[in-house]
C-alpha cells in the first residue's frame, strides 16, 4: 500500500497494523498443546510444532490482508506478563531449583527444528511459576485491567537483579523474517510492567523504584532486537493513562523512557508507545518530550487527546476499529475521525487495543450459518483486520475526503453501508427496547424497589431470621458452586447437544451426578452444599442459552487466563426470561438431602462483562433486562424452597470504569442491577455473592451496598491479604475468603487452611466468617477435590473447636 502524504507532508511509515492478535488458534490448537505437554512433557516437540504453526500461520495471513507493520511477539505460552518477567530474569525465587527444559533428543527430518527455538529453557519455571507445583505457591492472578482477560503478577525481589533474556522474542522474530514480513517486535512496556507487578513477601521498596534497571534490562532487549535487522519495537503501556502510575512519577517515567528511546535511536530501532482500554492524553503528555517515534491512540474507549504536544513528524496510531466488541465498525464516522487525526500527523489506522480480546474468525464459527442477519453486523478478529486495511486504503486514496463525505470504503465487505443497518432495523436486532417489554419493567420496577415494597428489612434482622431457619455452626463450610465435570459429564451433555441422546437420558445422567456430588458432600461434612452444575457449560452461556437476546456460538472461543478459554455469548436484543433456568436442577439435589442446597444464579452485571453486548443503548439499561431476568429465577427458586441463593458477580471489579470521575455512576447501576434482581428474595432467605480474581480492595463500599447476606471473594492466591483489607474498612457483613487456590493443581494441607480460617476468624470475628474455596472446581479432578474439601472441613472442625 502506498502511503499518502498528510495534510502536513509527513508520509507515514506504514499504514494499517494491529496493537496484537488472538494466539490460542482458530480451534484452541495452543490449549491442547499446552495441556498435553503439562501431562506428558515428552510432548514437548508437539508443543513446539503447534507454537510454529500457529505463528507462522498469523504472519502470513496478516501480511496477505494488507498489514504492513506486524506485531511480533504477542504469542504467549501462557500470560505476556509472566513471558517479561521470564525475559527479564524476574521468575520468582521459589521456582529456581526446577531444571531448564531442554529440546528433544535427536533431529527429526520430518520437522523444523527451529521450532524448538520457541521453548525457552525457562519454560518450565515459567509454568511453576503460573500453575504452582508441589510445594511451590503460584504467582497471583488478576484482571488485566477492565478486561475478562486474567494476567500474572510477578514477584519483584530487589535481591535479584534484571537481567534480559530475549531468546523467546527473537525466536519469534526470526520466524518473521523467514516469512518475509514487516515485523514490529511486541512487548509489555517497563512502567506498565512494574505498575502491575508487586513486592516480594518480605521485602521493602515499591517496582517502580526499579524502573532505571529495567530499563537497562529493555535495552538490551533492543539491543537484540536491532541485531534482527528490526526497525520497530512497541512498547504497551497502557499503565500510563489508565490510573496506575502514583503521583510524583511523571518526571522519573519521562526521564527513563527517554533513555530507552534514545538507545532505541542510536541502535536504529524505532519506538511506538502503544496505549490502550482509555484516552491517552496522559500518554501523551508524559511522552511527548522523549523523542518517541509513535503513540497508539485508543480512539474507541476514550476521548481523542490533544496531539499538539507530539512533533508534527510523530506517528499516529490510531484505534479507530474496537478491540473488544464484535460489532461491526462504522466506517464513515472512523475515517472521518482518521481524516481528522491526518490534519497534523501522519497516521496509520489500527485496532483500539489487542485482538486478543475477541474471537478468531466469522468463518469458524458455525452457529451464525442461520443467523444471516446477525452475522451481517459482526466482526471478529480476522474481519477486523479487513477493516483496518480498508479504512488505511480509504485514507490514503487521493479521494479521501470524497470517500469519507459519501461513506464510501475501498472494501465493500467491511463497509458501514446504510443496508445493513436498515436489515438490523428491521429484523429487530437495533431495535429500541420494546416499551411493554422488559425495559418497561425496569422502569415501573426500580421505583417500586426503592420505594420499599420489595425492599429486604436491614441485614440485623434478615440475619436473625436466617438463623433460625439454617441452624448452622460458626464458621459454616460451603463451596462456590461446580464441581469437577468428568469426561462422561461432557459427554452426556455433548450428546445431547448434538441430538444424539434423549432429554430423558439426558436428565438422568444430569440427576445422577447431582446424587454423586451430594452424597459425596454429604460424606465430606460440608454444612451448605451445591448441586454441583453439571448440566453447565460455562456459567454465562448456560444463562444466555435460556434468554431471550443472547445468541451462544459454538467455536467463538477467547482465552480468559493461560488454557482457560470461554466463549462469550453475544447479546444483540431484549432480555427476558421465557421459563426457569434452573428450578428443576434445585428440586433435584433438595429433595436428595436435608442440608441446605445453593440455588446458583449468574449475576447481571457479570452476564454483561463476560458477553459481547449490544451497544446501541447504554450499559445500565441492557444491565437491568438482564437482572429483571434474574429476579424472576431467584423468585421461583424461593418458591421453590430454596434457603439459601447465590447471585455471582464474579465480574463486578472488572466493570469499574478506569476513569476515576466514570466510577460513581458505575457504582450506582451495578449496585441497582444487583439489587433488582434480588430485592424480591423474603429476609428468611439466605443471599451470597462471589467474586473472583480482581482487586476488590477499591470497592469494599460497593460491594457492602449491594447487601448480600454472605460475600465469598477470591483471597488464597493474593496471600489472604484481603482480609485485612475487609478489617480495616467499613464493611462489616459475613464474608468467606477462599481458603484455597483451586486453579492450582495442589492440594492444601490442614495446617495450612487453619492457619487461614484462624487468621480471618481473629481479624474479622468467627460470626463473619464462611469457609471456601477461591472459586468454583469445575476444573479440578475428584481425587484433588475430595483431599482439598477434606482438609477444608476438618481445618474449619479445628478452629471452631478452639472458639
């Protein structure tokens, strides 16, 4: 592609990229890999294989749609962070004495050995390091930022100096280059690295005062990086604007980037600061003296900043297509917003961050086959790509501004073309809501709640009316919903998907493992028990499965954290409920013991975080559809005769707006959404709430005025750190801190967990305190299963024998 001239006669250096691309495969080739390799690590050719192709197969396929700067080295094992940390020799300390990975013995004329290039010798730390190993505590886990995406978090130990290893990212780039492409190697960049990482226990100081060193470590990763014969390295540094960076850093952080920079220079390699998931102003304005050679301009999620500080000669990078949803892109108004960018820089259009966040390809999803009109309005990671290098072809045709004035694009496949829009229009699917349907409700709802009538008395008096109904001992023990689903648990509910089985074979097999998973509780000692979800696939898409508004796809898959892929529902029209979801599962388990059994809702605002969501109506709306929904269902199990009920939000953190001054309206419809979906429950009725995996420290109030009975939060995996955080904030409602981390492959011992329940027991009073795991287990095997919860069991015996 010939790049145009500017308005200010700057010719951009290339013209369409992408911030990153989705790296598990179009089939989640790299999970079955990756997890092979962890059960047999013989196969750790295959493993290699599998990483080649996959590579490979991105490279050439981006370069063949029309990119013309590839990014490189956005392939990840596991987690990007966790891969910088493994390249600057900041692995923790505990994983040391686990032998380097070493390739397989004897060549193989049937492959290329270069592939084995792609496991590091520090593989195997590297996954001690994400999974934990026997005796070997993982690394903590969260969000990365506002996204569904989970990231680790390294352990910084100022006794243990950077030290760069790009062997991992020049494999890659070698890679590129045998294909012949454009490469942009890829990195996390050094303020955002340290923002997200942490202290070592035991250890004083704070990452960031570590930044001159590891920068001097990035150096060197240029340094290699130059000796490729690449031009273009990319920094992401969304830590920059996205609230991360305490007060007083700004001169520190302009100071050292422009050391970074300037080796950059003197060894030939060009620097893109690549931000993300908010404006960039800060971004901006913290880099605008460093002599850095392109900013990437999240144009979707934040305002377009104020580019007057950047030299005229600095490239613009602008996101202009979304990153994170799959709705297809207005094309006109982006180049106009492109055209607008062109004024005063050179620009090259792009996506708004990584495609990491969306599925791989229109053409590998089945289930839109009969859904013509719904397919029409999406776009997918390799449709998105389509739509960068048609905007990058429009903007630099010498008819731009003709093109941009009618909505013409050189692609008619990506076109924001009016027919499309009126299909969507009269097929339903951009419809307003339907003002007798559940939006109606909402409105003649909300009042009534606030106005009392469905209101639940104060939680002093729900409590005392729980107790007597329950009856259970301090410290009760539970567990957060689903247990392990076995082979021929998928493969019962498989069969029935596919037409093969019968729905009576089905729900026999369904209440057959719901008696297993109570009598096995039941065996354990635990005092509230769950039916176990075997009749679920994903705890959104079995909801979206049931609602009216949701379309559930069969191959849409996305990675959640390391293996763990999820395919988020698309939620593109009304909500609304057209019969129970989940009453006949709870009937089920009930009448099979005497103990309380958990009716198990998915929350609405978690429905929302973890589906693509329309986005032609606000937010809060489509939020309170979905809780009327769940209303219902909490409704009919109480009926029911359901003692206790829980409604996870597992994703409200995730939600919470990175703009601080965005935060409060947030906090006030995700609190109403919660509330509206359990406000009609009697106080007689027990609520919990979970939430996993992000930092709830920041929103303790938040989570107290959605007045759940019981809060049961992730805490293990963060060192019970949460805890302390709890008792020395307002919030004084029962909580269970997970006491183990179930997405490691160890088992707990008993001291271990006493020695946490005894911890939050004194800290927060053994009247607040429930007994859990971190999260659900439907990933873990029985065998771990059953040794955990027992050592959870007698653990909780212990100490309440000690009160």
């Amino acid at each position: 592609m010939t790049a145009r001239a500017t308005r200010t006669g700057q010719r951009p250096p290339f013209t369409a990229t992408v911030p990153g691309f989705p790296r598990i495969g179009a089939h989640r080739e790299l999970k079955k890999a990756v997890e092979a390799y962890w059960r047999d690590p013989a196969l750790a050719s295959e493993l290699a294989d599998t990483a080649a192709t996959l590579i490979d197969r991105r490279l050439t396929r981006a370069t063949a749609t029309g990119l013309d700067s590839v990014p490189v080295g956005t392939f990840s094992h596991y987690d990007q962070m966790l891969d910088v940390a493994a390249m600057v020799g900041a692995l923790p300390a505990r994983v040391d004495d686990i032998a380097d990975h070493e390739p397989g013995s004897g060549p193989d004329p049937e492959r290329d050995p270069s592939a084995d290039d792609l496991l590091p010798t520090w593989l195997n730390r590297y996954f001690a390091a994400a999974r934990g190993a026997e005796g070997i505590a993982p690394l903590e886990m969260t969000k990365w930022f506002d996204t569904n995406y989970h990231h680790l978090v390294p352990e910084l130990d100022p006794a243990r100096p950077f030290a760069a290893d790009p062997s991992f990212l020049v494999a890659q780039l070698r890679r590129a280059r045998r294909h012949h492409v454009p490469a942009r190697a890829v990195l996390i960049g050094p303020v955002t690295f340290l923002a997200l990482s942490k202290m070592a226990d035991g250890t004083v100081g704070a990452p960031l005062d570590r930044l001159p060193e590891l920068v001097d470590a990035y150096r060197d990763i240029v340094d290699a990086v130059a000796d490729e014969g690449v031009e273009w390295i990319q920094f992401d540094e969304p830590a920059l604007n996205t609230g991360h960076l305490p007060t007083g850093r700004d001169g520190e952080v302009s100071e050292q980037w422009r050391r970074l920079v300037a080796h950059a220079h003197v060894r030939g390699v060009r620097v893109l600061a690549q931000t993300y998931f908010t404006d960039a102003q800060r971004t901006v304005d913290l880099l605008s003296g460093t002599g850095v050679d392109a900013v990437g301009v999240d144009y979707v999620a934040g305002a377009a900043p104020d580019l007057s500080a950047l030299p005229t000669s600095t490239l613009v990078v602008a996101g202009v297509v979304d990153g994170r949803n799959v709705w297809r892109t207005d094309c006109a108004r982006a180049l106009g917003t492109l055209a607008e960018v062109a004024q005063s820089h050179p620009v090259a259009v792009s996506t708004s961050c990584s495609l990491l966040h969306v599925p791989h390809s229109l053409a590998a999803e089945p289930s839109l086959a009969d859904e013509p009109e719904l397919r029409a309005r999406l776009a997918f990671g390799e449709e998105k790509i389509i739509e960068v290098v048609s905007l990058a072809r429009a903007l630099h045709h010498p008819n731009c501004e003709r093109l941009r004035r009618n909505g013409i694009l050189a692609d008619a496949e990506t076109a924001a073309n009016d027919e499309q829009a009126e299909q969507a229009e009269q097929t339903g699917l951009a419809a307003q809501p339907d003002p007798d349907g559940p939006a109606a409700a909402v409105e003649h709802e909300v009042p009534r709640r606030k106005g009392g009538v469905h209101d639940r008395a104060p939680f002093p008096e729900r409590r005392e009316a729980q107790r007597r109904r329950l009856d259970l001992p301090p410290l009760p023990t539970s567990t957060i919903g689903s247990f392990p689903q076995t082979p021929e648990v998928r493969a019962a509910r498989a069969a029935f998907a596919r037409g093969e089985s019968s729905a009576q074979a089905y729900e026999a097999a369904m209440v057959r493992e719901i008696l297993h998973v109570i009598c096995e509780q039941e065996k354990l000692g635990l005092d509230v028990l769950v039916h176990g979800e075997p009749e679920r696939n994903d705890m959104v898409q079995y909801f979206a499965e049931q609602l009216d508004g949701f379309h559930c796809t069969s191959n849409a898959w996305v990675q959640s954290y390391g293996t763990r892929c999820v395919r988020p529902p698309i939620l593109h029209g009304d909500v609304s409920r057209p019969e129970p979801m989940t009453v006949r599962w709870f009937r089920a388990a009930q009448d099979m013991t005497e103990r309380p059994v958990k009716g198990m809702l998915t929350g609405p605002v978690t429905m929302l975080a973890w589906s693509f969501v329309r986005d032609d109506q606000p937010l809060a709306d489509t939020a309170h559809e979905v809780a009327l929904a769940i209303r219902a269902e909490c409704e009919d199990l109480e009926a029911a005769g359901a003692r206790v009920i829980q409604v996870d939000e597992a994703a409200l953190r995730e939600l919470l707006p990175l703009r601080p001054e965005d935060r409060a309206a947030y906090a006030e419809w995700s609190v109403e959404a919660f509330r509206t979906a359990t406000g009609g429950l009697a106080d007689h009725v027990q609520l919990h709430t979970h939430m996993c995996y992000s930092d709830f420290e920041s929103i303790l109030d938040l989570i107290r005025d959605m007045d759940a009975d019981v809060t049961t939060i992730e805490a293990a995996r963060a060192g019970f750190e949460l805890v302390d955080a709890i008792a020395a904030s307002d919030f004084d409602l029962p909580v269970g801190p997970g006491v183990w981390d179930i997405h490691s492959p160890r088992v707990p011992g008993v001291d271990e967990v006493t020695a946490r329940i005894d911890h939050a027991s004194r800290t927060l009073g053994p009247d607040r305190v429930w007994v859990v795991p971190d999260c659900g287990l439907k990933t873990r095997g029985w065998s771990e299963t059953r040794a955990s919860l027992d050592a959870l069991v007698k653990a909780a015996r212990k100490v309440r024998a000690s009160l």
